[in-house]
C-alpha cells in the first residue's frame, strides 16, 4: 500500500528497530511542536518525523496486507489485548466493505457501523469502530468468530481463512418493475451452501461482434448503440461442475454462405435489411480459478449490477438496473459524514456520492495534495495519494495535462503558491478556520528592474504554454527543462539575476532552479525582453490577486468553472475559455462547495439512470438543488474520485484514472 510508509524506509532504517505500520501511521501523526503529517517541509516532500511515539494502548500487532484465503491483497488491520486476555482483530471499513462483501447500513454513530451480510437487514450485526490515524477500523472479532473464520497474524499480513463454500445454482430471471425501478430489470440468483466473501468490480468495454453482410458490396453496419461493459462477481467457493457447463462460451455460428456470383447476377435484386447480430447474454462466463468461481457478465450500456446478499437460503442477488446506487447516510467521524441518493432533474435521475465536513469541528483540516514527492510533475490514482498525505478523505482537485502530467491551475498550500491560476477561472479558497472564497481568479505577477521597469509575469510553475514570462520556482522541482522552442532562461538568485541561456528544443536540455531563487522562461515575443534583463541586473517580483479577497487565504484550488454564487447559478463556461464541445459534453462530474450552514460538500456525480453523466447546466443544478450556496466544478470524467479511509466510494479503483492533485481532508490528533 503506497502511503507514508514508503517515504518512511529510511527513517526506519535510522532507528535500527522494526515499526508496525500503525504505529508508524502514529508517528506521522502525533509529531511534536507545529509539524502535522499534512504539512509538507519546504522541500515539498513528506517525511516522517524523526521522534518516539507511544504504541496505541494494548496493540498486539498491525499491518498493511490481508491474506484472504491464500490471497494478499491491500488493507490495513490492527490486534488488541482485550478483556482475560482475548485478542481483538479490527480491519479498515475499505477492504472489510470490498473484499468481503459486507453492506454498510446507515448510522448516525461514528463510533458504530451495523453491518448486513447473509443476513437481515431488520436485524443487523453493529460493528464497534474507531479511528488510528488515517482510518476507521471495524472490530471484527465476534463477527469472524460466528462465520467460522480462521485469523492469525504473520508479520505484516493478517491471514483469514473462510470455511470452503459450494455454489449450487445459479439462475437468471426477469424481474418485474419496482416502483423505485419503473423499468424492467434482470435478476441473476446465486444459491451457496454458506456465507462466503464475493467482490465486485467493473471492466472494460466489450467489442461488439460484426455480422457481416450478405452483399459484398455493402459495408458492415457500424453499432448505434455504445458496447456493453464487462463486470465480474467473484466468490470464495467452488461452483458446480454443470454450472461451469452451463455457462461455458459456445463457439460463435458459421456465417452464411454467400451465393456464387453467377446466381447472384441471374436472381433479381431485391433489398435487403442487415440481420441484427443476436444479443449479448447476460453471463457470459462462469469458471473456477484458485477455488474462486468468477462470473463474468456483460451488461448494456445504462444498467449496472447491485448485488446484495440474504439468508435462509444464503444467496447472492445480482440485479441488472439501470439505477444501482444504494442509498446511505453514514456518520462516518465527528463531523464528517458519507451520504449517497439520488438527485432528480425534472425526469432525469442522478446518482451523486458525497461527503458532508463541518470545518469547525475539532481536529478537521482542509489540504491541497498532489501526486509528486519530487515537485508538481506527475500523476498518480487519488487513492494513492491521499494514502501518501495520511488524508482520510479526499477528491481529485484541478485540471493538469495528460501528455506531459503538469498543472493546468491554481494550487496554493500553506500560503505558498505552488502553481498559479490560469485563464481567470473558478476557484476555491480557504483557511484553517472553517471559512471559504469562491470566485473566478488571476493571479498578476509582475517583474520589476532597479530602473523601476515592469514585465508583466503571466504564469507561475504552470503547465500552460502561451507567448510571454512564465516563472518557476523550486516548488516546480528541482530543475526545469523547457516546454517550448528557443526559449530564453533567465537564473535569479537572491534577486539578481546571474545566467542567461539559451533553451533550444523543447525537452532538449533541463536547467537547475537555485533553492535560493527562480527561474524566468521568455517565450517567443518575450525573448526580446532579455537584453533589458542583463547578467548581474537587480529585480524583484511584486504579486497579487484578483480578487484581492483571495490572497487572505493560505489553501486555493483552480478548476473550473465557477457554478454558483451566493445561491445562484453564475456559469459562465465560455468566460473561462472553456471549449464548446466541453460545455455540451454529458459527463461525470466532481463538485465542491458550501451550504448555509458553512457546510463543505465533495460530490461525485455520475452517470444518469440509463444514460450519460450530466452536462455542466445540469451539474450546477444538482448543486443548487442540494443545498449549495457556493459551487465550483472539479475535473471530471475519469479523473472524478471520491476517497474515504482506504476506499473509493463513488467508483472502482480500476476506473479512475491517474490525477495530478487533490483536495483532502485530515483529522489531527487531539494532544
């Protein structure tokens, strides 16, 4: 699990002694004096503090890795001496959801989770919880010991062994519609013999078969329809062997033979309709692999599987609708709240996942995050990196460019100007006090000579590429190499300038920005300026923003655009030069913003019930409509990621795509 265990190697190398993951999470975040594990040093990079940390009270042992019946997968767990010495097993809710299987029920108790799995909701199992660090962990002793499971700790992997499970059947039937379901949805029943974990995941697009035409001379039809996409159910235990039959792939049926040309050209020419190729079915594939029985499907573009489990008889239901987010209201800490309905635009249906922070509550800090130890370039899954940060929940931040994975807007942190905005877009601010400022920002930086000579500076640390002055400092990295032809750059150390050269091709050759200084890139009309900037001349960089409002605050996020402002809606994507064609596009979406109450509210919206994700009218809408008095849209698509405690909650894992920054949220330990 990439987090700060990894950028902590050395410093347990230092100690000479071997840290639980826990108690290391521990260490990130009960360090001394003003340096909290989201605060990041000036060299930008995270590292663990070099102090003691007291163990947490009676832990036995920790870890990062799980064995599930012979499998190691990610998730962190903890031991403890409990009462005539039982030793208590508690995992993060993340992997005890997803690689178990288990359904969490709403709760408006942070310190309980009740649970439903294989059994009913009417009575469910309530699950003691508690925060270390970064996640909340279930105690999962009495659960595990009543399913029969096996538990030892090895090292670092807490190994579970289930007890064996049979498939019996599988059937597929038509369900009829429910009221929350106006359309008919299918409904695959899969019988066990006993409870077992499953999993769920989403796959990639599946290619649909051509049927060629009869006629040669008629090109093949293209589809009308998007592809289906493959999912797969999978569970601990061995199907049976006629099942396997059953649903084993049959070869596809030999194309019609064509008429010779001779008879084709005696016969008369009458039209023809192509024969539509037969559908999809629904499993595709059922097969054992490791005492695993894995059930592919393929389902149509608009539908998803919700899967849940029951008892007596202990089945799993897999239903095909096109409306699958279940709803849940869950006090997950104090003052941080996971909620998933949906949202209703006239006749459309959205699904929207968020949290719900209170600011001022104790202990709740708001950080920008970004994927590189090593400076602004890269990308990494949000998941990753909010593990890294130690943030307990996070979403995927600002725009940045896929080719070359450098920022594309504003990221300010702690007061420093990591990279600056562009294109007077919309962006949020705020400060450690629970207060927040929306609006559209530019940043004006300005190059000032001893002759009181200004040069406008039009970017700082920022992937965008335009004719002018663009300034790197050491928050870029240690070196930059230029991003366009035959650019001049300009070595300012200690406020004077001190080397000028030349930049060539792009990529061509990489230039160290002193620690003490910065750089200055002149590009195409601007290289001109370099003859009034010569080696040995003074200067300084004057810099403010507009609005002047957001400079009172040390944490900025840019993305774009800005969807609302004191409870109306103020889009204006065209303003922010945004294109057309991302305007009209119907697509996944991430939100931020505020509600009377100085609520925040991080929201991943995602595809309608049966079709696409909403436009950005449509986005700013949902926003309105659920309470937001200040909005702004993040990036989105697949760049869209909902993060809390070790999970995903709005997608998954494999989905999302790799993102340069973030938004997240930590809880500081209480002294």
């Amino acid at each position: 699990m990439p987090s700060c265990y990894q950028s902590g190697i050395s410093e347990r190398r230092f100690f000479r002694v071997t840290v639980s993951p826990i108690l290391l999470t521990l260490l990130c975040l009960t360090t001394t004096g003003a340096t909290n594990a989201q605060e990041l040093p000036k060299n930008s990079k995270l590292l663990i503090s070099q102090l003691s940390a007291p163990p947490l009270k009676g832990m036995v042992s920790s870890g990062n890795q799980i064995s599930l019946n012979g499998r190691t997968l990610p998730g962190t767990w903890l031991q403890q001496s409990g009462k005539a010495g039982q030793v208590t097993t508690h995992i993060s809710d993340g992997p005890f959801r997803q690689l178990i299987g288990v359904n969490f029920l709403n709760s408006n108790s942070s310190a309980k989770q009740p649970i439903q799995w294989f059994s009913t909701v009417t009575t469910p199992l309530v699950l003691a919880t508690r925060l270390v660090g970064a996640y909340r962990y279930l105690d999962i002793t009495n659960f595990a010991q009543t399913s029969g499971w096996q538990i030892q700790a090895n090292g670092n992997i807490l190994v579970i062994v289930t007890p064996k499970a049979q498939i019996t059947n599988i059937v597929q039937s038509q369900e009829p519609p429910e009221a929350s379901a106006p359309l008919q949805q299918t409904r695959i029943l899969v019988n066990l013999d006993r409870p077992t974990p499953w999993q769920v995941a989403q796959g990639s697009a599946i290619a649909k078969p051509q049927t060629p035409s009869s006629d040669p001379d008629t090109p093949t039809p293209k589809p009308t329809t998007p592809p289906n996409r493959e999912w797969t159910i999978t569970l601990d235990g061995i199907a049976d062997p006629v099942l396997i039959e059953r649903y084993t792939p049959q070869p596809p049926a030999a194309a019609p033979t064509l008429l010779p040309n001779l008879l084709k050209q005696l016969l008369p020419v009458t039209p023809t309709q192509p024969i539509p190729p037969a559908p999809e079915p629904l499993i595709r594939q059922v097969q054992v692999v490791k005492n695993q029985t894995i059930i592919s499907l393929s389902v149509p573009f608009g539908l998803s599987p919700q899967v849940k489990t029951v008892a007596n008889p202990n089945r799993l239901i897999i239903d095909i609708r096109p409306d699958p987010l279940e709803e849940r209201d869950i006090t997950w800490a104090p003052g941080l709240r996971w909620r998933q309905h949906y949202v209703n635009l006239g006749t459309e249906r959205f699904p929207v996942v968020w949290l719900e922070v209170n600011p001022r509550k104790f202990g709740l800090t708001l950080k920008p995050m970004w994927a590189s130890l090593d400076g602004l370039g890269g990308t990494a899954p949000l998941i990753q990196t909010a593990q890294r940060y130690l943030a307990v929940a996070g979403i995927n931040g600002g725009y940045f460019n896929r080719n070359n994975r450098l920022p594309l807007g504003a990221i300010r942190r702690d007061s420093q100007w990591l990279s600056g905005p562009i294109l007077n877009r919309g962006a949020i601010a705020w400060n450690d006090s629970g207060q927040f400022y929306f609006g559209r920002l530019t940043l004006e930086e300005t190059l000032i000579t001893a002759n009181n000579q200004r040069l406008p500076i039009l970017f700082l640390n920022s992937g965008y590429v335009q004719s002018g002055i663009a300034r790197y400092t050491p928050a870029w990295g240690a070196t930059y190499t230029p991003l366009t032809d035959n650019e001049i750059i300009l070595v300012v150390q200690k406020d004077q300038i001190t080397q000028q050269l030349p930049g060539g091709k792009v990529g061509g050759t990489t230039v160290p920005i002193p620690p003490d200084g910065y750089l200055l890139a002149l590009r195409a009309n601007a290289t001109s300026a370099a003859s009034q900037l010569p080696i040995g001349s003074a200067v300084s960089v004057s810099s403010s923003t507009t609005p002047s409002d957001f400079s009172r605050y040390p944490h900025i996020i840019g993305a774009g655009p800005l969807l609302i402002q004191n409870r109306q809606i103020v889009l204006d994507a065209k303003a922010e030069k945004f294109s057309n064609a991302f305007i009209a596009e119907k697509a996944i979406r991430s939100g931020i913003c505020t509600t009377a109450t100085g609520t925040l509210m991080i929201a991943a919206v995602h595809n309608r019930a049966g079709g696409y994700g909403p436009t950005l009218a449509e986005h700013a809408q949902l926003m309105q409509q659920m309470g937001c008095v200040d909005a702004l849209n993040l990036d989105g698509g697949s760049s869209t990621s909902l993060y809390l405690g070790g999970q995903l909650l709005d997608r998954s894992p494999s989905t999302a795509a790799r993102v340069h920054n973030g938004i997240g949220i930590f809880l500081k330990p209480r002294s």
